[in-house]
C-alpha cells in the first residue's frame, strides 16, 4: 500500500530524529557542549521543547563534515545562483532557497498547505525572521513536496524512524519509473475522466496512450506490485501515493530524458497532433543562465496549473531542453 502525502509525515518528530542521528554516539551533554552550550539544549531539541533554526541546524551539519553547499546543488542538480551571494549556512541562503521553492505560490497558498500564518511565512521568505527546523521542513515539502530528498543530501532518511517507511515507498516508487517508463503514463491515464465514466482495459489504455497491449499491462503490473493502485470490482483505482520526483539521481534520470524525448520524436515521425518547435540564438552566458532561470519559473508554474486542473481529460507529455551547444569550459549551462 502506498503511503499518503506529506500529511502522515510528522515533521518535528523527524526534525528530533535528525538531530539525534546527527549527534551520533555522543552523550546529549557532550553534544550540547561542543556545540557550545552550557546547557543541555540538545535534549531540549530531541525532546521538542525547542528547536534549532534551520540555519542554526544547518551550521551544525557542516561543523560537522556535511557539504551544505553541495546539497543545495545536489538538490537543483546545480549550484543555485543564490550561493553567490549568501553562506550556505547563513539565514539568507534558506530566505533564499525557501524564495526559489515559492516560485509563483501565493503567500495564502503556501500558509493553506503549511498551518502557519502567511505573515510568518513571508518574515521567513524575506529573512526578517528564521523558521525553526521543522516548520523549514515543512514549508519545503508544501513548496516542492521534496523535504526528504532535501534531507538525503545531508543524511540517509532511512536512518530516521519516522521518515524511513515513506523514504523507502518513495524509492520503491523511483525504481518503478526507471524500470518501466510508461507506469507513469498508465497511472495518469486512469485518472482520466473517461476512465472513470466507462471503465477500461489495458487494451483500451494501450489505445488511449499510443502503446502496445504489451506495454500497458506491464505497466499496470509494477503499479499493483508499487501500491500505486488496486484493482476494485474489474476497474484499476489509483490510490493516494507519494508524489514522484526523479531528478534526484542525476544519472537514471538521464535515462527518462531520452526515453521520453524519443517517445515525442516518434510522434514527431508520426505527425501526430501537438505542438512541437525550437529555436536557435547565440546569446551572452548570463542570458542563457536567465532562459534557464525562466524555463524553472516555467515549469513550476506549470505545475500549479496541473494541480488545480478539472476534470482530467488528456495525457500530456513535456519535453523541455536548454542546450549550450558550444562545447568545452564556455559552456554558460555546465560551469556554472
């Protein structure tokens, strides 16, 4: 069975579990002390009655050997232009890593998602104020609904008990999209309206996607096996899940670029009914850098309008590239 969305995930009892992995074999005292507090604040951290800012937290996590800088590119899969200008550590840089998760959500959006006051919010955004750990994770899941992929880059989520069930579901669920491409298609295609109106096989999907009989049924198959979904009197029903994410391995993430890339190129062939383009242009390396910028700002907005979106009537398939196609160290997209 698939694991719900970020609601079942309790955040200050994660919050709590990553200090106490983090502090390690460490008494609660010996921590506290190396920290440099007097007093014992580390059990005051693992017990709830407070809480390490998210900067505070972060400091520690590089005092004690943790990359922050490279985990804020790990998680973009690229150093944040944001870095130029703020400590990885500091509490600008979470203003401003908090800012780029924001994108285009509203203020009442993200205080509707989150429980906490829009005004809050918006001292956090503008680093007036700081978010205490685990309000900083939860304002990371309702923006991108990535906190634990944000966690991995500094610690194994799996380590943390009461991450470590939906981790493992959230991994299961990778290795499905990687293994079979078209599960995803399939699981979208039975949330269309018409599926819910009259029913359908994997034959009909197969049909309604542009695949073989063969393709759809495989792909039903890892879906039931994933928990994605159950089959309920002869009709596939989706089942609440973790939403999926798979840029987090830069390289398997590679592999879905080109299979799907080549899905649209076989429908290019097949001049099927879509809107297809591209555009050459030499540029200086800063603009390139703000088209890519842009095409983020793109896609999340993108995303807002698929989440508010009724009733569901199509499939859709992005295929979105920004090359520099002038090779070696001037390559504007790859050195940055």
């Amino acid at each position: 069975m698939a694991t719900k969305k970020s609601e079942a995930l309790d955040w200050e009892a994660i919050a709590a579990e990553w200090v106490r992995e983090l502090r390690g074999k460490r008494s609660q005292t010996a921590f506290s002390r190396h920290l440099g507090y007097r007093s014992s604040v580390v059990h005051r951290w693992e017990t709830g009655a407070a809480w390490p800012t998210a900067a505070r937290f972060l400091a520690i996590c590089a005092r004690g050997g943790k990359d922050v800088r490279a985990a804020y590119a790990a998680y973009f899969l690229r150093a944040p232009t944001w870095l130029g200008s703020h400590e990885p550590t500091s509490p600008g840089a979470v203003a401003a890593f908090l800012q780029q998760l924001q994108g285009k959500m509203t203020l009442v959006t993200l205080a509707e998602s989150s429980g906490y006051s829009r005004y809050a919010i918006a001292r956090w955004l503008q680093a007036r104020a700081e978010p205490k750990l685990p309000e900083f994770l939860r304002l990371v899941e309702v923006s991108g609904r990535r906190a634990l992929d944000f966690i991995a880059t500094l610690t194994d989520p799996a380590l943390l008990p009461s991450a470590r069930e939906h981790w493992q579901q959230l991994e299961r669920l990778r290795q499905a999209a990687y293994q079979e491409t078209w599960s995803h298609a399939v699981l979208r295609a039975l949330e269309l309206s018409e599926y819910a109106e009259r029913g359908g096989d994997s034959a009909w999907l197969g049909e309604v996607l542009g695949i073989t009989e063969e393709q759809s049924a495989r792909a039903l198959g890892v879906l039931e096996s994933t928990g994605q979904i159950e089959l309920r009197a002869g009709r596939w029903v989706p089942l609440p899940s973790t939403a999926v994410t798979t840029g987090r391995h830069p390289a398997t993430l590679g592999i879905l670029t080109r299979a799907w890339t080549q899905v649209a190129l076989d429908r290019i062939e097949k001049r099927a009914p879509a809107h297809f383009g591209y555009s050459l242009f030499a540029v200086s390396r800063a603009d390139l850098r703000r088209l890519r910028d842009l095409q983020l700002e793109y896609l999340r907005e993108m995303q807002s309008i698929i989440a508010q979106s009724s009733p569901n009537e199509c499939v859709g398939l992005l295929c979105l590239h920004l090359l520099d196609l002038r090779q070696g160290e001037t390559n504007a997209l790859a050195t940055e």
